[in-house]
C-alpha cells in the first residue's frame, strides 16, 4: 500500500504522521514544492518511528512525481490556507491552479489511482479533479465532512457533558462556515437522540459552534488547524486501503442523489478498497433538504468562479 501526500505542510505532515501511526501502509511519500521541505518533514518524521513503533517508510521528494508512481491512493493538500478572517472560497485564485497541476502529474503516474482532496475550496476543488483528471467518479473524494463531524461530535460531547465515545453525530452539506449541515435531528448518545438530554437552544448553539469551528481555530492560531484534519484524512485512506467499508460525510459528485446532479458536496459515502463505494441516501426532513439545497447553490456559486 503506496499513499502520495502532496503539500509537506500543516495538514499533510500531520496526515503522513498519523497514517505512519496506525501502520497500516507500506509507504508514505511526501511532496512539496518548497526546496528540501518535504525531505526535511520525511526524515523528521522517520526518526519518530522506533519510538512510535511503525514500520511504513516515509520519504520526501522535491516535485519529483516519478517517485510517486504506482501510488494506491494520493492526497492533495497542496495550496494555501486561510488566514484569520477568509473563507475558504478566498482561496479558489491560487489554490486550483495548483490542485489542477497537482492531480494532472498524480495520474500521469499513478493512473489506477485513489485522489482525496483536501485544498480548499475543498467541494469545488474536488469538482475541478472530476472535470479534469479523467478518473472514474468513484475514485474522487473530498475530504471534509468527516472532519466537520468530528468536530460536532467534540461541541456535542461538551454540551452534554459527556464522553466523546458515547455521541454520534454528522455532518453533510458543503464544506463552508455557512453551507454546513449538522443533522442534529439524527445526533445520539448511545442510541438515543440528543434532544433527551440537551434543550433546543443549546443544540442550535452546538450547530453554530460546529459550523465556524474551522474559523474559530483560524483565529486561535493564526493559520488552518492540521491535528484534526490530518486525522479525518487518515481515517479516509484507512478506510480504503483496509478495505473497511466504513461510511464517512465525503464530498462526492452527485448523479440525481439527494434531487441534485454535476456537484460535489458532502454526503455519507461507504468507502473501500474501491474508493466510493455507495453513497447512501438519508430520508432528510423539509428543513434539512431546504438546508442542502441553501447550501449546494453555495457551492455551485464557488464552482462557477472555475475555468474548466
Ligand atoms: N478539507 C479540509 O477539511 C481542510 C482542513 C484544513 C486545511 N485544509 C486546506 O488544506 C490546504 C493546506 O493547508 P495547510 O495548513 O497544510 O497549509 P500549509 O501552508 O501548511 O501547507 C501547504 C503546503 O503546500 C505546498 N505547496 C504549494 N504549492 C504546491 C505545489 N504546486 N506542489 C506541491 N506542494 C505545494 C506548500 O509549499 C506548503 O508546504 C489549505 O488549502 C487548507 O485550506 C482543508
């Protein structure tokens, strides 16, 4: 099992650090456009493996695709992150014309392969790999809403004051501070809806907390979280290369599922060896439909600023 990271910074450092973790890939390669950086981060990172007790070798290249071929699945986080204040659809300028190139010498190399996107505007720059790599439409996956999730999970956790391994909960819609949409309808601690145990306030205030949760970090550190992202892109390439058949919100292009067509945006996707699955539809209610509907034109508002 071969996984490219392309981007050595915040996000794909921590995502080649986690996948090395948990040991199931045979090897990690990094790329990055920065001189020597991506080496740097390769063997950094390899000196923490008789510590951390992994086999999975990572290495580092400096924009040098060839060493990248035969990859099962490759990762883009290659771009710019938000400061303080941006959308993440501030990014789309720079941002595809890197993820274009990037994909383009990904499956020159690796044609059989898996790409899960992470640069933002994630939804669209995923619809951009569609348009342009030529890969079948199961073998692209935007990263975002397992992320978002687990970050409703945390807010759930807190307003319940529970543990975070008694509460389940999801995130579908665009991977935007506004287009996101927790189904707090269906959230649960152990089987049983939220609602039980929290008042309706407090949950619209989890919502609100889970959807700015990006942003709030944003401004607490001064750039993109990376832990957590790293972690949700971790959980995603596990899914595939262990053929585990777990379902994660993915950003997937949809073909007539949920009333929509020629989109990505966030819906539970089961993931395996094959990449997507099968994405599963949910019976929404008219709020939350009205919801995903608010937040698709969100997204096709984004795709439009695209030349494909
Ligand atoms: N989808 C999500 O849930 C999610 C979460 C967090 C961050 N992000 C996004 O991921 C991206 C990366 O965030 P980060 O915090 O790691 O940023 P970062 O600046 O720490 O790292 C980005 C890296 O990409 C490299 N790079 C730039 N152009 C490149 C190219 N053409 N080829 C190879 N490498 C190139 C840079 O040198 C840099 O090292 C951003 O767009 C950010 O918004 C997405």
């Amino acid at each position: 099992m071969k996984v490219t990271v392309v981007g050595a910074g915040a996000v794909g450092a921590s995502c080649a650090e986690y996948i090395a973790i948990k040991n199931f890939a045979s090897e990690v390669v990094l790329v990055d456009i920065k001189e020597g950086f991506a080496e740097g981060k390769a063997m950094d990172l390899m000196q923490t493996a008789s510590l951390n007790g992994f086999d999975t070798k990572i290495t580092g290249v400096t924009n040098d695709y060839s060493k990248t071929a035969g990859s099962d699945i490759c990762v883009i986080t290659s771009g710019i992150p938000r400061k303080p204040g941006m959308t993440r659809e501030e990014l789309i300028g720079i941002n595809a014309g890197i993820v274009k190139e990037v994909s383009s010498n990904l499956v020159k190399n690796s044609p059989e392969t898996i790409i899960i996107v992470v640069s933002n505007p994630m939804d669209t720059m995923t619809y951009l790999v569609h348009k342009t790599s030529g890969l079948d439409k199961n073998k692209i996956i935007g990263m975002g809403g397992a992320l978002d999730s687990a970050r409703f999970k945390y807010r759930l956790a807190e307003a319940l004051e529970a543990p975070i391994s008694d509460v389940d909960g999801m995130v579908i819609g665009g991977h935007s501070d506004t287009g996101m949409v927790p189904l707090t309808r269906l959230a649960t601690r152990n089987s049983v809806p939220v609602t039980k145990f929290i008042s309706e306030d407090r949950l619209n205030q989890v919502m609100e907390d889970t959807k700015v949760g990006g942003a709030t970090l944003t401004k607490l550190l001064g750039t993109s979280a990376w832990y957590a992202p790293g972690a949700a892109v971790s959980a995603l390439v596990q899914a595939i290369a262990c053929d585990q058949k777990k379902m994660f919100p993915c950003s997937v292009m949809l073909n007539g599922e949920y009333g929509m067509k020629d989109i990505c945006i966030g819906a539970p996707a089961i993931l395996g060896r094959n990449g997507i699955e099968k994405i599963v539809e949910l019976d929404l209610n008219d709020a939350e439909k009205n919801h995903m509907k608010e937040s698709a034109e969100g997204v096709r508002k984004t795709n439009d600023l695209l030349e494909v």
